[in-house]
C-alpha cells in the first residue's frame, strides 16, 4: 500500500505545486498590476500638470490678443471705419480725392490769371493829320 500512498503523495504534491505556481502568477500579476496602476495615475498626473501650464499659456495668450483686438476695434471706431463698409468708404474717398482734385485745378486756374500780366486796353492812335503841300 506504500505505492498508494506514494501516488497520493505525488499527487497531492503536483497539485500543491499547481496551486503555488498559481498563486505566484497571481502574486506576480496583481504586483505589476498595481505598479502599472501607480505608474499610469503618475504619468497621468503629470499630463494634467503639463496640460494646465499650456491652458495657463493659452488663456495668457488669448487674453492679450483680445485686448489688441479691442485696441484695433476701439482705434476704428475711433477712426469712424466701423461706420461704413470698404466699398461705401472707397467712394466717400474717391468723392474726396475727386473734389481735392477740381479745388487744386481752380487754385492753379486763379494763381495764373493773377500771374499773368494784364494788358492795358490800346490807345487809339488819333488819325494822322494830312499835310497839305501849299504851291
């Protein structure tokens, strides 16, 4: 009967071993497990510090351009070319460089007829008196 018992002791033995073996995987696997779960909240963690710097940037960034972007918009109310479209501003400016242009063409006009010297109106010569000649 020690063969019996000895298959039971083998037996019992590699089932043991089975069960350790399977609980050292477990071990093993639940200890990566855990350090993967550490490392990966730590690595998150730090994306979420990186993440707001560059959020701090951007919002920095974007408040400046607002104000420049109000600076640009209060400078054209300013200006008054919020008032008008670029078309209706480009014919109120045409208007303007036409009528700049027919002021200049009279001033021009009036400085030479004032330039110019004026003639006196011309004397009548008085009729040339016959000479009569007396034999």
């Amino acid at each position: 009967m020690n063969t019996i018992k000895d298959i039971e002791e083998v037996g019992r033995k590699a089932w043991l071993a089975g069960i350790g073996a399977y609980g050292t995987g477990w071990k093993y696997a639940m200890e990566k497990f855990d350090d993967t779960y550490v490392k990966t909240n730590e690595l998150l963690s730090d994306f979420i510090v990186e993440g707001e710097k560059i959020e701090k940037n951007l919002q920095e960034q974007l408040k400046s351009k607002v104000k420049i972007d109000a600076r640009v918009v209060e400078l054209k109310e300013k200006l008054g070319l919020n008032e008008m479209s670029d078309a209706d501003r480009l014919d109120a400016l045409s208007l303007k460089v036409d009528n700049l242009t027919a002021t200049v063409a009279n001033l021009v006009k009036a400085k030479q007829a004032a330039a110019a010297p004026k003639k006196a109106p011309a004397a009548k010569k008085a009729p040339a008196k016959k000479t009569t000649a007396k034999a």
